[in-house]
C-alpha cells in the first residue's frame, strides 16, 4: 500500500502533467486562430472573407510596423494599429470582431480588442483584466511583477476569449512565476477560466 507521501507526490505530478496538458491544448488553439506579424504571412482574412488585415513593414517609420484593415469588396481601408516588436491577430468565429496581440517588450505583452463598427476604437484588454484583479485583491500580479505576458490565446465564442496572464518577478507567489487562465466576456468582464465548466 502507498505511503500518504507517496500519494501526495503523486497527486502533485498529476497537477503538473495536467496543467502542461492544458497550457499546451489552449496554445495549439491559439496557433490555429491566430497569425503572427511581422512573419510569412503579410495578411490575414476574416472567417467570413469580408476583411483582410494587411501587416507593412517600414525601415523608416517608427513604430516600424503598421496594421490597415481592409473591406475586401470596396477596397476602402483604414489604418488601425502601429507597433514595434510583433504581434498575432485573432480573428472573431463571427468576423465581426479581432484582437491583437502587441508583444512591445521583452518583459511585457498586451492584448487589444477591436469590433464593429471599425472606427479605431479599442479595448484594452489589460486595463479590463487589472480592474478585474484589483477587486480580487491580486493586482500585484499585474502590476507589481518585472514580466507580465497577458494575451488573448484564443476565440472560444462569438463573445468570449480566453486570456493567460504568465507574471513574473518578486509579486508572484513564492517569487517562481504564476500563470493563470481567465476567460473575457465582451460588454461585461472577466470570470477565471475553469476547463470543467
């Protein structure tokens, strides 16, 4: 009969086998959705073929990478977003809404929500997310740590993304790094991501 140690031991392997598992299922989800810019690919069209977002690259402009929407029909286009570093774009299952991901430092990501009509508007979903913590009592997360990597990994519906925030630095528990999932309902917040639900 196994020791109470041993069991333990055991149940923690199983913890870590699982949310690797997890991590690795929610990553090849954002693979499949998303396009990474600057990259192969210089544009990326909606599900319902109506929008293409083209990425140009300029060695003279700074930021050095610009983002243009674009109706597929009319060719009239709009400039949405300029960044430094990379980005992926999520396309919504409904075309009717997208996310970039702005990877703009070493040590930080955030991710940007943009929907019908395409005015230029945007959410910051970090800004959403660290509202969120704060009435959780957990913004040190956020705020507090030297790396804080938050992004959309994918679409799970029409209305809802699923975020992992990746801290770390002196503010996460044990100063060893935290990950975390959170799921974002559009027009009303964030819940934390439960994979049995």
């Amino acid at each position: 009969m196994p020791s109470r140690k041993r069991i333990r031991q055991s149940g923690v392997a199983n913890r870590w086998f699982l949310n690797t598992l997890l991590s690795a299922v929610i990553a090849s989800g954002a693979s499949a959705q998303g396009v990474s810019f600057p990259g192969a690919k210089s544009e990326t069209e909606s599900p319902d073929g109506r929008y293409v977002i083209h990425n140009s690259d300029s060695l003279s402009e700074n930021p050095a990478h610009t983002l243009t929407l674009v109706e597929a029909k009319s060719r009239s286009a709009i400039k949405i977003y300029q960044y430094a570093r990379s980005v992926d774009v999520l396309w919504s299952p409904a075309s009717d809404a997208f996310v970039i991901n702005d990877y703009e430092g070493s040590d930080s990501a955030k991710p940007l929500l943009y929907d019908v009509p395409w005015t230029g508007t945007k959410t910051d979903i970090l800004k959403e997310f660290t509202r969120f913590m704060r009435r959780r009592h957990e913004e040190k997360l956020v705020l507090n740590n030297d790396h804080v990597y938050f992004t959309v990994r994918r679409w799970i519906n029409p209305r809802e993304l699923l975020c992992q925030l990746e801290a770390y630095g002196e503010a996460s528990p044990h100063g060893s790094g935290f990950k975390g999932f959170y799921v974002y309902r559009i027009g009303e917040g964030f819940r934390v991501y439960n994979p049995k639900a």
